[in-house]
C-alpha cells in the first residue's frame, strides 16, 4: 500500500500544478521533465485555457521483493485535459521503479511521455 500512497503523491503534485511537490516526491526529477511540467501549468489561464483537469485513469503496482529494500514496478496513466474551447485531452503514461528503505517508499526510476491518442 506504501508504494501507491508514494505514486499518488506525485499525481497529487501534479494536481497542485507543483513542480516543488513532485521533486519533494521525485527528489532525482530532470531539469528537463521539470521544466515541461512548468510549461504546461502556465498555459493555464492563459491562450484561452481556464483550467487543467489530471485524472488517474489506471496505476498498476507489482511488488517485485519484499522487506527493506524491497522494490516495486509501477504502470500510471494520467488524462490532461485542458478546459479550453477545443477541450484538448493528452495522455502521460509513467512507468518506473520504486524502492523500501524499511520505512519509506522512494521513487528510484521515473519514465514518462505523453501517450499516443
């Protein structure tokens, strides 16, 4: 369960449109992951797009060991959608790896791209 609470955590960071929330989630986030996420919370308000919906439309989690050290494989897929005239929808699909230090569950690996309609 601690491993799902983690991957929500970024998702909800994402919601906050708060890139300083997912690199306290993601501490190893990329300047450039960073940076496109900044570019797409400032679209909001602006070039006629009043809000940003992001929902979880799947998270599959598959604890591959157990105990400290433990690590977990995990699948999300996040629906954006732009609440502009055109209702504009995109798709992020993040897969990545996430290890047990015996009391807390850390991003190790974090691979994301927006997702073929």
């Amino acid at each position: 369960r601690g491993a799902e609470i983690a991957v929500q955590s970024y998702v909800d960071a994402i919601r906050a449109r708060s890139v300083d929330q997912m690199r306290r989630v993601y501490p190893s986030l990329s300047a450039a992951v960073a940076n496109d996420w900044k570019t797409q919370f400032a679209m909001v308000g602006h070039d006629g797009i009043d809000g940003l919906s992001v929902a979880l439309t799947d998270m599959k989690v598959t604890p591959a060991t157990s105990g400290a050290g433990a690590t977990a494989q995990f699948t999300v897929k996040l629906t954006l959608q732009q609440h502009d005239c055109e209702r504009q929808t995109s798709a992020i699909l993040m897969r990545g790896t996430l290890r047990y230090d015996g009391a807390t569950w850390h991003f190790e690996l974090l691979d994301q791209q927006r997702a073929a309609r």
